[in-house]
C-alpha cells in the first residue's frame, strides 16, 4: 500500500468525486454507494488498479477469440482488453454480489458484448470456506452479511462448465485468471480443455490455499511460483512469453 493509500485521502476523495472513473479510454462504474471502497476508487483513479494484469492483458490478448475472465471484480482488465483489441465476446464470472452487480453495469457502460456471470470456480464436492469481501462460501452458494433479494445465489462451477454454457462448442478462446490461488486446482483439473481450446492467458499467480504441496507451489516467491506454472502449463503447449512479478501471460505454441 502507498502512502496516500493509508492516510484519509482515499475516502476523501471518494466523497467529493462522482463514483466513475476512466481508464484505458473505458469508463467504469466503482460503487452504487455515495463512498464504496475508497481504496478501490483511489486505485483506480490514478491508475494503478490491477495495472499488472491491465498491461499483460492489452499486450498479449488479441481479437481473434472470446475471452473469459474469471474473478472479474469490476471488469477493469476485461473490459479495457475487450475494447481495446474489439474481442468478440466477453464471459466475466464473479463471485462477489456486490462486485456482481457493478460489473454488468460496467460491461453495459462500455458497450462490450458478453456477459457478466455470477459465477466462482471450484474444484471439490463441497464449496470452500473462503471469506471474500464480506462474503462467503456456505453450502453451494455465495451469501452477503448484508445479503438482500437483489443478491443472485452463485453456484460453484468449473472452467469447463462456463465455457459449455457460454461459449460455441469447440469455440477457441483466452483466459484471464485472477481466483485467489484456485488457479492451480484449474491447470490441474482443465489440462485438456486448456490444451486443446484456450489460445493464450493472463493469471495471477498465488501461494495455493488447500493443499500447495500437491501442485508444487507452496511459497509466494514469485519466481518459484512462475516455475511451478510453468512446469504445469508447458506440457499442455504453452510458453510463458512475459510476467510482472507475480501476473503471468502465456500463449500456446503453434
């Protein structure tokens, strides 16, 4: 966190400015509340909000297939690549209600077509007990402390369910991974549909919440990170062609 990040300003300047900010030539809706996440909306209103992500993804994906965002947030990476390279069709799946909600208005905003999903990835018979944003985990579906009828219940789902729902069969398309350390349960559970669909990714990589060991990424050192992927994704044809620190981009080699 940078200095202004932790004094008052955040919040200060959420409460004068209007809830909208503009990055990469998109517009993106920050919070239907009057102040929201005053560090988000500072974030993103000098530019540093997922700029990692942001970067790799403008540089590496391109308008030749869809793309599928999984752990979307507000749409700020998503959504600024779709515009960017004119990608044909976006699926942005996020877990989070209140992040949810904005999302689908920030695709609407921008004119991106494609859809919002309120969707997490799973990969185990019972749903993970991860506390994410004031939400949680509890027996299949994704509630708010706060939860109201407006909420969507969310359903576990795999990469292969979302793309079967969203996509064409045998439609190609790239991948864009931010899921909390669940990344690693995907690359070992989606080789073949990576293998044979997904064309190219962005993910952040993350120390893995469950069983680490098993995947072979039990340290948050970024370059072993970066090795444990790349030990996971080569055999499936894809070289790592750019990272920053822990943020990843792939491509499958033709």
């Amino acid at each position: 966190m940078g200095f202004l990040e932790s004094t008052p300003i955040p919040t200060i300047l959420a409460r004068l400015l209007p809830a909208r900010v503009h990055i990469e030539g998109c517009e993106f809706l920050v919070s239907d509340a009057p102040v929201g996440d005053p560090r988000t909306f500072f974030e993103m209103l000098v530019g540093s909000h997922e700029s990692a992500e942001r970067k790799l993804a403008i540089e590496v994906f391109k308008g030749d297939a869809a793309l599928v965002d999984l752990g979307a947030g507000l749409g700020t990476v998503s959504v600024c690549a779709a515009a960017v390279h004119q990608i044909p069709y976006l699926v942005a799946c996020e877990p989070n209600p209140r992040l949810y909600g904005l999302l689908r208005r920030n695709l609407a905003i921008n004119r991106i077509d494609g859809q919002a999903v309120p969707a997490g990835i799973w990969y185990a018979q019972a749903p993970p007990a991860l506390e994410c944003a004031g939400s949680s985990w509890t027996t299949g579906r994704l509630t708010s402390e706060e939860s109201g009828d407006s909420l969507p219940t969310v359903v576990p789902k795999t990469l292969a369910a979302i793309v079967k729902e969203h996509l064409a069969d045998s439609e190609f398309f790239q991948l864009l991974c931010d899921i909390e350390g669940l990344e690693w349960h995907l690359f070992a559970h989606e080789s073949t549909l990576l293998a044979e669909r997904c064309l190219r990714m962005v993910v952040e990589l993350h120390s893995d919440l469950a069983t680490p060991s098993r995947f072979g990424a039990d340290t948050t050192a970024p370059d072993e990170l970066l090795g444990a992927a790349d030990r996971l994704l080569e055999p499936l044809g894809f070289m790592r062609i750019a990272q920053i620190s822990v943020v990843a981009a792939y491509e499958r080699d033709s």
